[in-house]
C-alpha cells in the first residue's frame, strides 16, 4: 500500500495521522509526500520524500513518484491531490494497480472561490476541472470523501466518506483547571482573510479592556497576509505562525474558546473543519459560523455559539458571553469532548475505512 501526496507534508493530519497509520495496522504501508529528507521511517512506516514545489510545478516531481513506486511496488495506491488525477491514470492502466483518489475539499468550488484566474475564466477552469475530476474518478477503483455533500457529487462505483475527525489518543484527558482568569481564545488552522482572521482580530482589540487573550496558531496564506496581521500582535494578541502539529493537543491545553468563524464561501459551508472537532476534543468551548451542516453539530452536542462571521459585533457578543459566564465555557467544553467521544472521533471511521479497503 502507497500513500501517495504531491502537495502535503508527510506529517499531514489526515495524509499521515490517520490514513497512513490506520493502513499500517493491516497492511505494509509507504507514505510518498513533502519533506525535507529523500527517505527515513516513522512508526514502522517508510517515507519517501518530496521536495515542496508550487501547484504549475509539481510536474516535476512525477519522474521521482514513478521511481518510488516501482521501488515499494505496492498493490495499491491511495493518493491525495487533485495535481495527480492525470497520473493516476498512468498507475492504473499502466502500472495495473489499484487507485483509490482521497478528495479532501470540494475543488471545483474552491477554485472558483480562490480566483486563480480573473473571471470569467476561474468559473471556466472551476468547469473544466469538475469534468476532468469526474470523468477520471469513474475510472478509478475508489473514491473518499470527507463529507456527504463532496460523496453526491461523484458518480463511480465505490465510494465512501471517510470525515477527518481527529484521533481521540493525541488530546491530553485533563485540562488546565484555571478557568476564572484570563479568557483564553484560539484559533488553530489555516490563516487567511476568507477563514475570517482579520474579523477576529479587530473584535478582540475592540474589546481590549477586557482580561483575554488570542492566540493565532497556523500558517498563513502568504507571507503578506501574515506581515499585515503581525502589525496586530501586542500583549493581548499572539500569531504564531506554522509549529509541529505535535504541540497542538499542548495549546489547547490551556484554551477556553476556540473559533472557526470562516466567512461564507461556498467550499466552507459545506466542509468539517478540523478544527472544530478539535476543540471539541480537547474540552474547549467553541464560537462558529452559522452555517446550516454546524449548526446542527454544534446545537445538538450544546458545545458552543453560532455567530454571522461577517459582524465583527457578533463575534465580540459570543466573547462577551464566555466571558461574563465562565461556567458556560466548562459546561460547553464538556458536552462538545462527549460528542467528540460518542460521534466525531477517528476510530468510528478507521471502521469504516477498513470495511472500504476490505471491498477493494
């Protein structure tokens, strides 16, 4: 079995965390992704490496990716990057492997959304790209997703939603006990204007007499992005940048609130975010966008407040209520850790994973 990524770095959450790991407890397993060494092995798992290229060059490493996979000489490939539809037909009616095609977002609607190109031609190539990607994928031995929403939209024969739920091993079971102090923000993920960074900011300064804290954990999507809110960071207002994603459960230790408040693009309000789960995992109370699918997790696991993430008002009332009612933050940490534990952990989906993989 090969984990194949053009675009991830190796220690990926979903890439090496889950789909990686949970393989190698059945099969023998490789991963193929981004990272700094050409080979080492982690877990028992081997790693081969890629050098980090932007999306128009990834072509290049498709030589180094053929090699490998004549090397390991896996029975099946399972592969994470849209860059690699057209290879993947090379592994299967070439090679004569198995492929599985692991859609991590929704594409044709994120590359509409992302403007790679002036209008009219994103909303063509957002087109252009979804034939492609469907055509391709009947082609294919499997398809996973990561929602229902993505899994209608693909027409093949085998398919299953796999949802990115973290695994419940990595979050410490106690949290930090002082809860009447400051009042502990976060925000873990991808930092970017459209995941509704710069509202965030300007709530917390709007409310700066107020004893809290902010804590902006990711990296940016560009270094200007990140330049422009580094002008923010003062005692109250912390941006961290990228760290390991093994420091994440520690952070989270000590949080109270945790936000994913992205603006109302078309790919986000159908997505799961990561961090959302989380939170939840890690006990901490949670402030959302109010889209339909979070709004019915976060309403019936009572974890947290939904808020327009366009008003910078509505974010700063969600703060005003967790500060003013500490025992709501406990409370709503709580009920979201039970869901987490009853409904949004990894280990119901490895099921379900296996069962796939078992049918192939």
């Amino acid at each position: 079995m090969l984990v194949l990524s053009s675009a991830h770095p190796w220690d990926d959450e979903r890439v090496f965390g889950k789909i990686t790991k949970s393989l190698s407890k059945k099969y023998e397993t490789a991963l193929c992704a981004v990272a700094d060494k050409q080979f080492f092995e982690v877990d028992r798992v081997k790693i081969f490496g890629l050098p980090k290229l932007p999306r128009l060059k990834r072509y290049k490493n498709y030589l180094r990716i053929i090699r490998i996979i004549n090397e390991f000489k896996p029975d099946i490939i399972h592969f994470h990057d849209p860059d690699l539809l057209v290879l993947s037909l090379y592994f299967k009616f070439f090679l004569k492997k198995k492929v599985i095609y692991d859609v991590h977002e929704d594409y044709p609607l994120a590359f509409k959304d992302r403007r790679y190109f002036p209008e009219p031609f994103s909303t063509m190539f957002s087109i252009f790209f979804n034939l492609v990607e469907k055509t391709i994928s009947r082609l294919l031995d499997g398809v996973v997703t990561v929602t229902e929403d993505i899994y209608s939209k693909f027409k093949c024969k085998n398919k299953e939603v796999i949802k990115n739920y973290p695994v419940a091993e990595t979050f410490f079971k106690e949290k930090d006990s002082d809860i009447y102090g400051t009042l502990n923000l976060i925000y873990i993920g991808s930092v970017s204007q459209s995941r509704g960074i710069t509202n965030l900011i300007l709530a917390v300064r709007s409310l700066h007499e107020l004893d809290i804290r902010l804590d902006i954990v990711g990296p940016a999507e560009n270094q200007k992005y990140f330049e422009e809110i580094k002008k923010y960071e003062d005692e109250k207002i912390k941006i961290w940048g990228r760290v390991p994603k093994i420091d994440i459960p520690g952070i989270l230790k000590s949080a109270h609130v945790g936000f994913v408040t992205l603006l109302p693009l078309l790919r986000y309000k159908t997505s799961l975010p990561l961090k959302l789960f989380e939170y939840m995992a890690a006990k901490v109370a949670v402030v959302a966008s109010d889209f339909e699918l979070w709004r019915k997790i976060i309403e019936e696991s009572d974890c947290g407040i939904l808020v327009d993430p366009t008003d910078i008002q509505s974010i700063c009332q969600a703060i005003l209520f967790f500060y003013n009612n500490r025992d709501q933050v406990i409370k709503k940490g709580l009920n979201g850790h039970k869901a987490f534990m009853e409904k949004y952990n990894w280990a119901k989906e490895e099921k379900s994973f296996f069962n796939f993989m078992k049918e192939l």
